[in-house]
C-alpha cells in the first residue's frame, strides 16, 4: 500500500508528460517591496506567480507579433492551428521571443504541456495550481534559435493536458504569441536547420552539416513513480516507489546505437509536488513553468551523419525499471550548414565511455535509509573537413548523483539530501585557436515531509539550480559567468479535512543569481501565506 505522503504526491501529479513570469508587484520608491498586511494562514486567493528570473532583453527595433494559440484545455484534445510568418519584418530576425499567458481559478491540479511549431517543440511547461478566485500567470522564453522553422507556413499544435468534472473545476486559458525583432542574431546562436525525428526516429540531415546539436525535453511525470523518480530506493527495501537499481537516472542519447551522449535528467519539482502544493503557490520551484531541454553536442558524428541517409537516433533513461512508463523526451536536431561545400566530410575518432558506476545500499532501522552513489562519464571525438579547412570537436562529459534518503515506517516522515552534477567539456580546434567551453552544472533537492499525530502535514525543502561556465581560446580564459537559482519554502496544513479547513500556513523565497564578465543580475522574493513580502533586486 502506498503511503499517505506518496499517495499525496501522486495525487498532485501531473497526467501528461529559465523563463520570466510577467507578473510584476508594486514597488516603492527605495526599490524594495511595500510593506504587505500578512494573513494567519492562507485565504482563498494570492499573489499570482512569478519567479526572480530575469527578463527577455529585446532590442530596439521594429518589432511584429503572430498569435500561435488563443484557447481553453478541459480535456486531452490537443489545439490545432497554422502558423504564418509576419509579413512586416522580413525573414531574419535578431530576437523572437515567446509569451505564453495562462489563467485559470477554482480547483485543479498541476499540469504538464507542450507547444509545437511544425513539429518542433519550442516550449514544455507546467501550470501553477490555482486559487478559488482564480489567478493569472505569463511565461516568457527566447526562441530565436528555432528562426529556420518560424520563415515557413507551419502546423501549430499545444496540450496542456487537464481534466475538468465536478471537483476539478479549473479550466486552463492560453494564449501564446511570438514577438520578432527585425536585423540578424549571432550565426554561431541561430542554426540554419532546425529538424525533428521521424516516427522511425531516424533524422536525416543535409550533406553539408558542420555542427549538429541534439536538444532533448527530458520530463519524468505521468502521475507515477518516475515523476518523483529521485526517491526511489531497492527492490529490498520497504518502501512505495521502488527500482532494481535505485535513484540513478541518467539521459542518454544514441546515434545508430552507438552512444554519442549522457547527461543528468534536472530534478524537477511541479507545482503540487513534494505533498505540498502551499509551497508552490506564488513562487515556483527552479524550471518548473520553463523546462529547458538538455543539449548534446553531436558535431563528432557529423562525418556519420553527413551521408545523406536518415539515421537512428534514441533516447533512453537509464535507470528506469524495465516496462515502466513516466518519461517524456522529445528530440529537436539543429543543423549549422557550410554554405561553401555540398558535401562535408569527416570521421568519428573517439567514442569512449567510461564505466557506469550505481551503488544505493539500503540500510533498515527504526529509520530507514538509502544511500546512493553513481555516475558516468563519455568522451566523444571527431573532425569535419569544412571549406575553412578540418575541425575537429571533442565533448567530455563527466556525471555525479549522491544521496541520502530517511523515511520511517508508513512513510510519515520522509527526507532527501541529494546532489547531481554533470560537468561538460567541448573544445573545437580548428579555424583559429583552440576554443573550450567548460560547464559545471549542480543539482541540489534537500528537504523532508512529516505528518504529525494531528494529521498536520509540513514539508521543508531547498532546491538549487546552478552553472559555472569558462570560455578559453588557447587555454587563456576569454569569458566566464556563474549562475545560482536558490528556492526555499516551509508549508503546513491539515490533511483530510475540506479545503476551507486546512489552515494552510507557508513561507517561500527565492533568489536568483547571474554574474560573469557579461555583467550582473540579482533578484529576492519572498512570500508568507501567499502575499509578496519581498522583492529586491541589485547587484
């Protein structure tokens, strides 16, 4: 039998498998938050969400807008529509920015959508869940690197899958638009083919690829185990989620069943997770209304792939029991093309992995315990021999995950200390100096959930989300930057009673943290039963 703490978390689960909310509060003229009347505990409205993320810088320039979708979701019937480029701003653009505005009140739990332009996928989101007098939040992300699909007619298809009856009574409104901005992007940013699998997962790229790069919106969710898959422990052990070999999860990408990439899946936390969704209401954990895809450079496999026949390409989770379900991972190949050659061709030199290591032992006791210990590492090479003469690419990519899992028995407190790291290393030697780019990303999910004798349900839980990044040409450092996402939230209330009985208490911060030789961005919010009480921002 489930738990009630697991059964909780299902229960808020999404059915279906970093961007700025544009929900702005008032501010004083000292640049800090008002001062706020705080209620004893959470009413039957709130400040709608929004995160310290930072917002789209847009240009100065003449500017188009196209509506993608303008709907309702009630159901799992996907929107249909066409999409048609501005005719106003030509067909190079320096910036096109997505904005998704949603609505919805009443009772509903979290949901997990996708949005389509010619069947690539430029946005995977999650939906708040709402208050009973209803709430309105907005998401905003830079697609500029999809331009190649947006200069043609496209279908456009959106599902916020949901579910609206006598109790769940939110219905989700939509609206999504594009906004262009006339002059031309960076080339290096912008590829010039953005391609997606076929139902056979073969992807066939043109002849003259130079650079090929694999984005992947990896999501464990569907409403079981998986969506909650970083707690998973044994088979040997007492508890309602279980796998072979544990927590470990690990993305892997495959090009004609050979592996070409690993990373580590983001933990994300939706908004009714953790048992909570009190923690949610207002700021949201790290990613969740914006999930950024993981990407793989595949530039080793370009002399493969430049053949001109389609290839396998597969993705897997690792670590998932065999016919279990709960991930979604949708694929999107961009192309950057040598506009010199018909035909680019170049070998795959080096595809070595290193041994995968996963140790979760499980400890019993009045408190049970799972500790884990894991990782990989894959090192791909190879060259292309392009009109600006051989370049050859080599990716590193190194994975961590540890973790500390508590719970006792009927899983009325339950606690992860757990840490993933996926340190990535690509340098392009040719055209000019070496060029490296180093990326130290960590993962940090530290919190627990306790239910007391009095049926009062509390959890406590930091999530982090953080990057180093360091450019070198010829070793000597050109650029650098530091990112550090930190939420935090503590939420009280009373587990089965009416709505209106739970005397729902909660706190919520968030900072938001961005700094390098680019400049410096610095954003605090925190909330108390849902009111803003905090927004500072500076650096």
């Amino acid at each position: 039998m489930r738990s009630r703490i697991v059964m909780s978390m299902l229960a808020g689960a999404t059915l279906l498998a970093s961007a700025l909310l544009g929900v702005s509060p008032a501010r004083a003229a000292d640049g800090k938050t008002p001062s706020v009347d705080v209620p004893a505990e959470f009413g039957t409205d709130w400040h709608d969400p929004l995160t310290a993320a930072p917002p789209i810088a847009r240009p100065a320039a003449k500017s188009c807008q196209v509506t993608l979708a303008d709907t309702e979701f009630r159901d799992f019937t996907p929107y249909e529509g066409t999409y048609a480029p501005p005719k106003a701003c030509g067909d190079h653009w320096s910036k096109v920015v997505l904005r998704l505005d949603g609505t919805v009140k009443g009772r509903q739990y979290d949901r997990l959508g996708y949005l389509h332009v010619g069947g690539v996928e430029i946005l995977r989101t999650s939906t708040p869940e709402p208050s009973p007098d209803g709430i309105a939040w907005s998401v905003e992300k830079d697609v500029t690197r999809y331009s190649a699909t947006f200069r043609s007619t496209q279908n456009v298809e959106m599902l916020i899958g949901n579910v609206v009856d006598d109790t769940y009574t939110g219905v989700i409104g939509v609206k999504a638009t594009l906004t262009f901005y006339e002059g031309r992007p960076a080339a290096a940013q912008t590829p010039d083919r953005v391609l997606t699998l076929g139902t056979d997962s073969t992807v066939t790229t043109p002849r003259n690829s130079e650079r090929i790069v694999a984005e992947v919106y990896a999501t464990g969710s569907g409403g079981g185990c998986e969506e909650f898959w970083y707690l998973a422990v044994p088979d040997s052990a007492p508890y309602s989620c279980q796998a072979d070999k544990g927590p470990y999860r690990e993305v892997q990408i495959k090009v004609d069943g050979q592996l070409a990439g690993i990373a580590a899946p983001f933990p994300n936390v939706w908004t009714g997770g953790w048992s909570d969704p009190f923690l949610w209401y207002v700021i949201p954990g790290p990613r969740a209304f914006d999930v950024k895809p993981i990407e793989y450079d595949l530039t080793p496999f370009a002399g493969l792939l430049d053949d001109g026949r389609p290839h396998h390409v597969d993705v897997s989770v690792v670590g998932v029991p065999e016919g279990q379900s709960g991930w979604s991972a949708p694929v999107n190949v961009l192309v950057w093309q040598d506009a010199q050659r018909a035909h680019v061709t170049g070998k795959l030199t080096l595809d070595r992995a290193g041994e995968p290591a996963n140790s979760s032992t499980y400890t019993p006791g009045s408190e049970e315990r799972v500790d884990t210990d894991a990782g990989h590492r894959l090192t791909v090479a190879g060259y292309v021999d392009t009109s600006h003469g051989r370049v050859a690419t080599t990716v590193d990519r190194k994975l961590t995950n540890t973790s500390v899992h508590r719970w006792i028995d009927g899983e009325n407190m339950d606690g992860l200390d757990a840490t993933w790291t996926d340190d990535e290393s690509v340098t392009v030697d040719g055209r000019g100096p070496a060029r490296t780019t180093a990326t130290h990303r960590t993962y940090t999910m530290n919190g627990a959930t306790t239910i007391g004798t009095d049926d009062r349900l509390r959890t406590v839980l930091t999530l982090g989300d953080r990057a180093a990044v360091v450019d070198t040409r010829d070793g000597r450092r050109t650029g650098w930057s530091r990112f550090d996402d930190t939420y935090s939230g503590d939420a009280t209330y009373t587990l089965n009673v009416p709505r209106d009985q739970r005397h729902a208490v909660g706190t919520s911060s968030e900072r938001y943290r961005l700094y390098g030789s680019g400049g410096c961005y610095d954003r605090s919010l925190a909330t108390a039963q849902g009111v803003l009480t905090e927004d500072r921002s500076g650096c």
